[in-house]
C-alpha cells in the first residue's frame, strides 16, 4: 500500500510540485491550503507523514504542530518545509514537534528523500516489539498509540486513545465513571458526564451499531465494561 502523504501549504504551486514529485514517487498525496483544513482531512483519515509550512493563513505552523502532536498519536513524522530560516524558528519547530526542517527553496527530489527516509524510520521502530490487543476486526498497537480495523487507522484523539486503553486494561472488569474520569483525566474533581460522551465517542467509531454496544457495555449501577467478545 503506498504511503498516505498530507501537504499543508498555501502556496497552491508549491504544493502542487510537491504532489507531484511525491506522487511519481508511488506515494498517495493530498493537500490542504490551511491548518484548519489539515486537521479536517487528518481527523477523517491519518496519513503516514505530514508536509508542513510554518507561514499559513489563520493557525499558524506552530499552533497546528501543538494541536497534532496533543490530539493525535505522536508518532507520525512531520517535516516543516518553510522559508523562515532563523535558528529561533528551527529549534521552535522541533521543539514542538516536527521530526526535520527543510528550508525553502528546496529541491523537490531531496524532499522526497527526506519523506522516503522519515517514514523508513517510522516503521522500522514501529515494528520493532510492538504490542498489540486485538478484538474483533480491530488491532490496538500499543506502542504507537493507533487503533487499526484491517490496514485502516481509526483516528482517535489522545484522550479517547486512552479511555480505550484503560478499559481495554480492565477487561471485563465493570469501571466507575469516577475512577475511569480520575485515572484517565489524572484528577479527582471534574465533570464525570465527560467519560460518557468519550465512551459514546470509542462507540460511534467502532461499534457496528452504537446504540446496543458489543465492545463497550454499560453495567447499570456499576460502570463502563470492555468486553472483547
């Protein structure tokens, strides 16, 4: 299957040349003129690597990093490729979660040798030991933090990530709202109808039919239960 490369840039020629040198590269591209429309495209399906200019209209490079790196699994490589060349804005950058820094004007050929690099790199640690919980179609890789039905990720934002971890931990086992809200959100006080709205979340991405839940029952009185059957 080719790698799923997502190009945010607003320049839309620069972002077509890079489509295309990535594309005779055998790779499957898409491209967003903003970081708003990035995150719409990332929230229906994750790609393998992301492009990302730091100069966007609206959220800027950084902000979108920050919200990237917070709300989907840190794992996936980001190269920025902008003409903001300043040390503060490089080690920024990185600092926040890009794993490269390409300065423009670049040639489009040593881009995709970047790409072909990071996303080498990417599986090779991937599959290096890498658990996995597996019920029904689906496979959670414990390592990367990625839900996948087949070869499909499932997006999830990091809080569902780990409300499906921690019942997936408690298997069987009926958990309070209480207890799930105080390990997950690691605090004691909060609002507690923020468990049921994550759980009918994991729900709707993954039961067949949500309203009469084979994965993630409901025991009355007792709390959420995974069951993997």
């Amino acid at each position: 299957m080719s790698a799923k490369i997502l190009v945010i840039e607003d320049v839309p020629e620069m972002a077509e040349l890079v489509a295309m040198y990535l594309a005779k590269d055998g790779m499957s591209v898409r491209t967003a003129g903003s970081a708003e429309t990035g995150l719409e495209m990332i929230a229906k399906e994750l790609p393998d690597l992301v492009i990302l200019d730091l100069n966007l209209p609206g959220m800027s490079g950084f902000d979108f990093l920050k919200k990237f790196r917070n709300e989907y699994t840190p794992t996936i490589p980001v190269i920025v490729a902008s003409a903001r060349d300043e040390d503060e804005d490089i080690i920024k950058a990185l600092g926040v979660g890009a794993d490269e820094f390409v300065t423009k004007p670049f040639s489009p050929r040593v881009l995709v040798a970047k790409v072909n690099a990071n996303l080498r790199r990417n599986s090779e640690v991937s599959a290096a030991a890498e658990d996995s919980f597996a019920f029904g179609p689906y496979k959670v890789l414990l390592n990367s933090c990625v839900l996948k039905k087949g070869t499909e990720k499932i997006p999830l934002s990091t809080k569902e990530y780990k409300v499906l971890e921690f019942l997936i931990k408690h298997e069987g086992e009926a958990v309070n709202p209480e207890t799930i809200y105080k390990e997950v959100w690691k605090s004691e006080f909060g609002d507690m109808t923020a468990v049921a709205v994550y759980i009918q979340r994991l729900r709707k991405k993954i039961e067949d039919d949500p309203s009469s839940p084979k994965y993630f029952r409901t025991e009355f009185g007792m709390g959420y239960k995974f069951v993997r059957e």
